[in-house]
C-alpha cells in the first residue's frame, strides 16, 4: 500500500518520531519542514481530530537522519 494515502493518528506521530505530543505542535508552528496534519472532520474546535500522512512523516524522519553529522 502506498504510504502517501495512510493517515496516522498523532499517537503513531509521536512513536515514530519519538517526540512529545507537545513538541509536535511547537514543531508545527516553528518548523516548515515538519508534516502538515489534516482535519479528520469539518470541526475547527480546539481538539478536533487530525492525522497525518505516513509517507510524509517517513520522509521527514529520512531527511533528519541524513542531517546527521558524519564521522
């Protein structure tokens, strides 16, 4: 199945990225890198649910490791 059409919980977010929830949404206001959620349902309240999408969670994990420093 592609990766690009699975929708992940913010749950699954945080055990692949290892990050707290919270540093997940500092992420989302400070980083433009990081994955963009999107809207589970028409709600714009505080809370509502979101996802994200697997593939580009994946690639946001890949593009941190190639960062790492070399020795």
């Amino acid at each position: 199945m592609n990766s690009n059409l699975i929708v992940i919980r913010i749950a699954d977010v945080q055990r692949l990225t290892t990050l707290r929830r919270s540093t997940i949404y500092k992420k989302l206001k400070t980083d433009p890198t990081f994955p963009r959620p999107i809207p589970l349902s028409d709600s714009t309240a505080r809370g509502a649910p979101i996802g994200f999408v697997l593939g580009e969670v994946i690639q946001w994990i890949e593009s941190r490791i190639s960062k790492r420093e070399v020795r």
